[in-house]
C-alpha cells in the first residue's frame, strides 16, 4: 500500500461530516481509536440519525501498534453495504487521515469506487495552550452527539 496522502482523500470538518452523514444515507462514520480511547473518551453518537459508527482500530492500545488486518477487517464489516463515502475520525485526525489512504488503496485494488474522507481534528480536537484536547476543535467541542460507552 502506498504511504503518501493520496489526493482522492477528502477533508471535512466534524459538522461538515454530520451533514454529509445526515444527507447521505450510504455514508458511514469509521472509527480508528483504539478500544481504549472508545472506553474511557467516549463514541460519536449517530442514534438521532438512526445510525451506527463502525468501530475498527487503527492501531492497537497498548503499545499503539498498527493493526495488521485493518482493511481486512473493515472489508468485512462492510460487507453487504454500498456506501459512497467512508468517514474516517480519530482523535486528532492523523490516524484517519492514514486509514482513510490506506482503505482508498485497497478499495482501488478491488475496483470499489468509494470516497474516503478524513475528519479533520477528529473527536477531540487540538491540543489547546495547557497541551489539552477537547477544547479548541473536534467532534465534541463542535457540539455533536456522543456518548460514553
């Protein structure tokens, strides 16, 4: 698999991906944190859209190693489904950006046409002045649904 951005991969803020998941029923919201960060930070919320997140890790807690069987495994949950767009959050937006190039390759490879966008700043956004996150961008500082799971 390639290890550059691709061009193809889109950009959204995380209110431009509500309204993309709001608009376009085949859109899906993928989650790359870790188990951990989905435990203890919380979960995008798409219940009032009568929807689901797709939870697939990135990279795997503890050590934060890459998950070998990525693409592999959000194959399968795919599986049955034609979205048009795959969204793709984490938690400050650069291990979507990586799942969402690596899943654009492997979809390209099995002649899928399928947009993969990254959610910019993810759930919880930049580090603010303290070196905190949830305060300055994200998913949850937007406003958007969430929950603790």
């Amino acid at each position: 698999m390639g290890t550059g951005v691709d061009p193809r991969v889109g950009s959204v803020s995380p209110t431009e991906a509500w309204d993309l998941l709001k608009q376009d029923q085949t859109a899906l919201l993928i989650d790359v944190r870790s188990r951990a960060e989905w435990t203890f930070v919380g979960v995008p919320d798409l219940s009032p859209l009568g929807r689901e997140t797709i939870f697939v890790p990135w990279q795997e807690w503890p050590g934060m190693s890459r998950n070998p069987t990525f693409v592999e495994a959000l194959a399968e949950e795919l599986s049955g489904r034609s979205p048009t767009a795959l969204l793709f959050i984490c938690r400050s937006g650069a291990r979507s950006l990586a799942a969402a190039n690596e899943t654009l390759a492997y979809m390209s490879e099995q002649g899928v046409d399928v947009g993969c966008i990254n959610v910019e700043a993810g759930f919880e956004g930049d580090l603010d002045a303290e070196g905190h996150r949830g305060g300055v961008s994200g998913w949850k500082r937007e406003g958007l649904p969430w929950r603790q799971t």
